[in-house]
C-alpha cells in the first residue's frame, strides 16, 4: 500500500515514527505538508494538487492536522475522503472533537460521565455559573486552548470572577468545570485504536500545578485501566467517531470522567512511557481496514 502521513513537519516524532512503521510493514510512506495542498473543487472530479502534481494512488492518509490549522486541514482531509482514499480519522470526526463544547454534549448525550460543565454568554450569570459546578475552586478552560495552555485554576470565589469577566471582556469563549480535588492533579491517557485501548499512561503534574500535560513538564507514568476505565475511554472514541483516539480520563470518587478525546494524538510521551509500538499498531489498524460508519453521523 501507498501511504500518507499529513504532517507539516517531517522530523515531528509521531510523523517519524508512523513513517517507519509504514516501512517496516512493507509499505510505501510519504509525507504530505497538508498547507502545501491545493484543493481542487470539480464536479465528478475532486482531487488534491501538491507540489504541482495530482496527488494519485493513495490507498490511506494518517492525518496529523494541528488545532491552529483546523480549517484547512479538515477540508483537505475532507477532500481525500471524496477522492475514496481511507483515512484514519474522518474530517468530521476531528472538527467534532476539536470544539470542546461540541464533544462534551455528544459525550454527555451518549451517557457519559464527564465532569460537570457549564457555558453561557452573560457576564451577570458568574455566581450562579460558579455554583452550578460546586466551585470555589473552578476550571475555567478556553475552547480552542491546548496542551495546558488556557486553562486556569480559580481557588477562591473572587479569583473565579476575576478570570471569568476578564475572559468576557476578551471576548473569548470558554468553559467552566467542576474540580476533581482527589484526581491530586494527575490523569490518564489511554491511547484507543478500533475498539480497544492499546496503550495507557497516568500523568502527573508537578507539584503545584494542578495540569498533568507532559508539554507542560509532567511526568508519566504506564499503567493497566480498569474494566470500567477502559470502557469509558472506549466509549467516549467511539461516540465521538474517532478511530485513532487519545482520551483523558480523570479518577473520581463516582468513578472514570472523560476530559477531552483527542483526533490526532501525539506519538512520543505514550510510547515511551509504555514501551508499546503504538506506531506499528496504527499501521495494522489500516491493513485490517477496520471501517465503520458508527458514530460518523452524531447529529450534534
């Protein structure tokens, strides 16, 4: 097979590794710079021009589309599904999880459990915003924020406030959430391919910052999940329609909450921290063409 791998930086770990796994199962890898793509819009003949050439021959792409290039990203994804290329995560899918509001009421409407969550638009609404999640203290976390970064901790009323108006006045959207005080600052990452998880790791922030992002200089940690860890990891891909996912679990005192499911999950912490081949496993993944319509056509 021809396969693709959509990456803007070639020497990126996860599009190093997937290219050699690519190889190492007897396949042709090439890298694409999605940016690089022109989409050509033609009735009865959708097609992909790079490098000034039609991209032809494909039988699979691996997208690797980051947040800040969403837009694009997903429309050249989109683009090569037209085309009947396989991909490993549909465009839909990824816009889907990308908005974190979005996810998180297809998540609840399938059952669920995530932490309580609240959104709304009047600045005069914050005490009631504050105490619909039981807060003080409160997360406050910016829709398009990533990695750790946008989300704040408000430990008292006043800071809740304070962060939420200035938020308001910035016009930026965001979420307010419960905080899951014996989650100890710590989360699981469960790496999900098809209907399992292939791969888990617990993060732990450092002391005093309550987020357990390894890009914000976590530790991890590999670790077996639960049956109903496991399920719920499962479950929330699966609702989300995401094949190849990286879903963050919390532990609570009423058990695994889903934070985020993530469409294009980085390669080097859970590889590393697991000793597992997760790359070598995508590639299988696509061999098999394990290709189901479910949770595609999520009306929300």
């Amino acid at each position: 097979m021809k396969i693709a791998v959509l990456s803007t930086n070639p020497e990126l770990y996860s599009t190093r590794r997937l290219v050699e796994a690519i190889k190492q199962k007897g396949h042709q890898a090439v890298v694409i710079d999605h940016l690089k793509c022109f989409v050509m819009i033609e009735g009865g003949n959708p097609s992909i021009i790079y490098k000034g050439n039609p991209v032809e021959e494909l039988d699979a792409i691996i997208p690797r589309i980051g947040t800040s290039v969403n837009t694009f990203g997903c429309a050249v994804v989109r683009q090569f599904e037209l085309m009947k290329v396989f991909s490993t995560v549909k465009s839909q899918a990824i816009l889907r999880s990308r908005d974190k509001l979005r996810s998180m009421q297809v998540l609840a409407k399938a059952g669920i459990d995530v932490p309580k969550t609240v959104f709304a638009k009047n600045p005069s609404q914050v005490n009631e915003l504050i105490k619909q999640v039981g807060g003080p203290p409160v997360i406050i976390k910016l829709l398009e924020g990533t990695q750790g970064v946008g989300v704040v901790l408000a430990e008292s009323t006043k800071a809740a406030k304070s962060t939420i108006e200035a938020f308001y006045g910035l016009k930026a959207n965001f979420l307010i959430q419960e905080f899951i005080a014996e989650s100890k600052g710590a989360d699981i990452r469960a790496l999900v391919i098809g209907n399992r998880v292939v791969a888990a790791m617990k993060r732990q922030g450092h002391e005093g910052d309550f987020r357990s992002n390894l890009h914000r200089g976590g530790e991890g940690l590999a670790i077996t999940l639960t049956p109903e860890e496991e399920e719920a990891a499962v479950s929330a891909a699966r609702a989300l329609g995401i094949k190849i996912a990286g879903v963050d679990l919390l532990q609570s005192a009423r058990g695994p909450l889903v934070m985020e499911v993530n469409s294009s999950p980085g390669l080097k912490g859970i590889e590393t921290i697991s000793n597992i081949d997760v790359a070598s496993l995508i590639i299988e993944y696509i061999e098999d063409k394990i290709i189901t319509d479910e949770g595609d056509t999520v009306g929300v």
